[in-house]
C-alpha cells in the first residue's frame, strides 16, 4: 500500500523508520519531512495545514493510508478531509482533537463521565478568574484554553504570581489560545504518560512513557517540547493502568461516542499518579514526542498493523506483541533551545549506529545541505535504543551520543533518572 506521513519532528521519522520496515509498505512518503526521513520514504513539500491541498496531493500520488502527526492539522480538520475523501486516514476529526485543542472541553468530558482530574474552573473574563484565584489561594495552575505550542500553562507558587499570570493570559500572552482560562487545583505525584488506541469504540493500549520536560539535568531550566523518554513508565504499574483504563479512558471513549463524536486515534494520556491513583492532567490526540521515538522502537513494523486497525475499527481483532524490554530516546538540542538557537551548523557522526540493531539515530529539525546533515530546528536529533532492561538502553544510548559530532548541539546526561 501507498502511505502517506504529515509532519517533519522525530516522532514522525520513528513512525516512518517503524512502518517502513512492514513488508504491507510498498512506497512510503512524507511531508514535509526530514533530512533523516528521506532514508526511508519520498520527502515532498506540502502544506499539511490545508485539507484540500493534503486531499489532492493523496490523489495524485495514488495514498491509501493517510497518517497525521501534528496536532495542529487535526485541530484544523485535515482528518475530515482525508475521511471526507474516502481515503483511509489515522488522527480524530476536529471536534474529536478537542480533547487537545480545548482544555474546557476536556473538562468538561472528565465531569461528564466521573473521571479523576484536578478540580477547576473555567473564565472567559478577567474579573471573575482573580476572584475565583483569591478564593482557592496558591499554588494553582493557570491555562490558556487553546493550542499554546505546550507553553500555555503556568504553575503558580503564590497568589500574585497567579494573578500576574490571569492578567497576562487575557492581556493575550498566548494570543487567542488564552480568551479562555481554564484555573486548576495544583496536583502532586508522579507523572507519566499512557498511550491508546481507539478506533471509536475499541480501545488498544499501546504502552506507557515518561518524559522529561525541563531543558537541563536535575529538572531544571525552561519548560521544552521533551528533551528524553523512556518506555515503559514505572510508576504505570498494572494496578494504576487498570485504573486509568475503567475510570479515565473507557469513559473518555465512550463519552465522545455517545455525543456523536467519536475518537478515532491515538489518545496520549498525561497522569498524575499518588498514592496509586492516577488523575488526568491532559489529553493530546497525537503521539508525543520524543515518547513515541521509543514506543516505535520497541513495536518496530507491527506500529503499521495497530495504526491500519484503528482506521479501519477494526482494534477488537488487534493485538500487540510486546517484547519484555526498555526503550530510552535523549534528544539533543540547538544550543540555546528553547530560546534563540543557530541554524545551519553541520553535525558528524549520525552512522554511529549503523550496525546496531537495538539503536536509531531519528532525525527532527535537520536538513541536508550540499551532502551534510545540518541542524535546522531547536530539537534536532534523538537517540534511541532497546535493551532488556532500562539501564542496558540507558547506557547504549550515552555511549552512542558520545560518537555524534556536533559542538552546537547539547543533551540531558539524567534521562531516566527516576526509574534507574
Ligand atoms: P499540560 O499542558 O496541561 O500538560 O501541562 C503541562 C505540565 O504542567 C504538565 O505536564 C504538568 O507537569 C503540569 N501540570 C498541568 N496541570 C497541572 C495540575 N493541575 N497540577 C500540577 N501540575 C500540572
Ligand atoms: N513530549 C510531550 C509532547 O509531545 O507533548
């Protein structure tokens, strides 16, 4: 079959190298891609944000599995369009990417249906959200509503700082993402990330992750899209995973059937996990990333037969076979990401892992220019690998970033730190 990826992040070079390798793949093509992607699939230019462009550029090339990464694209209906053109298509509709897009409407599903997450409220004025600030006191977290690039929330300590952040966030910090504000009950535990998959109405886990959000080691340092993951997430024991299954997500799915718009996707669950007890924090409707460079690593080409199954509701008949191991990713970074970085600088290396099986090198922001691979973006390279235990990915991982020459770049020296 003819399949065809939308996005140019390493989660999209992992999906790539992953579905690549599955002998139902006969021409794979991404968009826009990467220099990494380009190994393993046709890269064109497209813009991935128009439905209709996505639809008539599937035509042309005769697709017959449309993939979306991003969430942008399916908050702006490019699922829709792909479904609306009969052609097979991974990613919810808009009104099911709501679940991501709209913080309010997540919410409101977990009231709806009972599921555990954090007690709130929900302003569309400024007056209103300080008062019900003063009332609670701090800490409290403030969100902008819509999709803020993961920058839209912020964690506040005291009382003015949560008053500054109300007024910023209506003064339009985060543009139109913040004419809304959702206010939220500041939760402690550990947190961790589930993956499913939902056809609608079946639901397939397909396995847990933790990442790590902060720029440098110890946890510190600016918020980033993740600078390292690693899969399985041990806080996810079987017992709280039962739990999030019968009280968080099996209510989110069929909550959204029962209304009319039923999720058909991967739903990337965020937790907060105490005392046992795991309660949402965040859906997003696409996988995370870099968290999915190290599920694909660990499903390999089996990701196209589970991806394939939830676009055609077929997920009752879907099974994954695990192999009993651990995957690790740490990305490495311009420097100075998340701020201001350089482009352009040429990185070395990147064959290190040529002959080893249980390693990748997946690409992100990188691209080729007169036959060398340059950095071009802020998150730029993961490296991922498998073991049978965390610590064995763990040091197969660190001893391979050593061989990448790239003095421009930086990484985190603790990923996994908390399981290790
Ligand atoms: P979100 O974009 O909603 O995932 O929030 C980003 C990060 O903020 C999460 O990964 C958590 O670390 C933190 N966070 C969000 N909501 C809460 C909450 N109610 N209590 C504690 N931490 C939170
Ligand atoms: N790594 C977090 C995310 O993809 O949202």
């Amino acid at each position: 079959m003819n399949i065809l990826i939308l996005g140019s992040g390493g989660r999209e070079h992992a999906l790539a190298w992953a579905i690549s390798q599955n002998p139902k793949c006969d021409n794979l093509i991404c968009a826009p891609g990467n220099a990494g992607m380009a190994a393993v699939a046709t890269c064109l230019p497209l813009d991935i944000m128009d439905g209709a462009a996505v639809v008539a550029f599937a035509q042309q090339h005769h697709i017959d599995f449309v993939i979306i990464g991003p969430e942008a694209p399916l908050a702006a209906g490019v699922g829709d369009a792909v479904r609306g053109a009969n052609i097979l298509c991974f990613g919810p509709n808009a009104d099911a990417a709501q679940l991501e897009a709209s913080k309010a409407f997540t919410k409101e599903i977990c009231a709806a249906c009972n599921a555990p997450t954090a007690a709130y409220g929900h302003f569309s004025d400024a007056a209103a959200a300080r008062a019900y600030v003063q009332t609670k006191g701090a800490p409290i977290v403030i969100k902008a509503d819509g999709l803020a690039a993961g920058k839209g929330v912020i964690m506040a300590m005291t009382l003015p700082e949560a008053l500054a952040a109300v007024d910023d966030m209506f003064d339009g910090q985060f543009g139109n993402a913040g004419t809304e504000v959702v206010i939220e009950e500041f939760m402690t535990g550990e947190e961790a990330s589930f993956f499913i998959l939902s056809d609608g109405k079946n639901i397939l886990p397909i396995g847990t992750a933790q990442d790590h959000k902060r720029a440098y080691d110890g946890d510190k340092g600016p918020n980033t899209g993740g600078m390292g993951a690693y899969s399985p997430a041990a806080v996810m024991t079987d017992a709280v995973t039962q739990k999030a299954m019968s009280e968080i997500i099996e209510p989110t799915i069929a909550e959204m059937a029962r209304r009319g718009t039923p999720f058909q996707g991967v739903l990337f669950a965020g937790f907060m996990v105490e005392n046992g007890q795991p309660r949402l924090v965040e859906y997003n409707v696409r996988f995370g990333d870099p968290e999915c460079q190290a599920l694909c690593i660990r499903l390999g080409a089996q990701m196209l037969e589970v991806l394939l199954a939830c676009a055609e509701g077929t997920l009752d008949k879907t099974q994954v076979n695990w192999a009993d191991d651990h995957a690790l990713t740490i990305v490495m970074a311009a420097n100075g990401y998340p701020g201001d970085y350089q482009k352009g600088s040429v990185i070395g290396g990147l064959d290190c892992a040529d002959d080893d099986p249980k390693a990748q090198i997946f690409h992100a922001g990188t691209k080729e220019i007169d036959g060398k691979i340059t950095a071009n973006g802020g998150r730029v390279l993961n490296i991922t690998t498998r073991g049978d235990t965390l610590a064995e990915a763990h040091e197969r991982a660190y001893a391979l970033i050593k061989k990448i020459n790239w003095p421009e770049g930086f990484y985190r020296k603790d990923i996994g730190w908390r399981a290790l």
